[in-house]
C-alpha cells in the first residue's frame, strides 16, 4: 500500500483550491479527491508492463 502523498494533496488544498488551512483540514478525503477530479479531470491508471509490450510489438520503433 502506497503512503499517502500529503504533499500533493496540501499543494492542491492550499495552493490549487486556495482553501483557508481550517477550511482544507475540515474536508474529508473523498471531497478532497472530488474536488482534484473537478479540476483536473478523472485520473487513469498507468499501463501494466505486459500492455506495454503488446504495443511496443504492435507498434515498434522504426528508422525511415
């Protein structure tokens, strides 16, 4: 299980939303991550290594 980045999270808090500290401190974590999706979209999980491969088989790089 990854920690969780408090870093990010107070930087988006406090400076992205420019929530007051009370303010960003007294939201949960759900309306935190609701409202990092407002602003910057839903968030899509990177590829695993075996998609990865299949692309780089399907689409290798070539020298013209």
């Amino acid at each position: 299980m990854k920690p969780f980045p408090w870093r990010a999270a107070i930087g988006f808090g406090l400076g992205v939303l420019k929530l007051p500290p009370a303010q960003f401190w007294a939201m949960t974590p759900r309306e935190l991550a609701f409202a990092i999706e407002a602003v910057r979209g839903p968030s899509r999980e990177p590829i695993d290594r075996a998609a990865l491969y299949d692309l780089m088989s399907r689409f290798p790089d070539t020298l013209s």
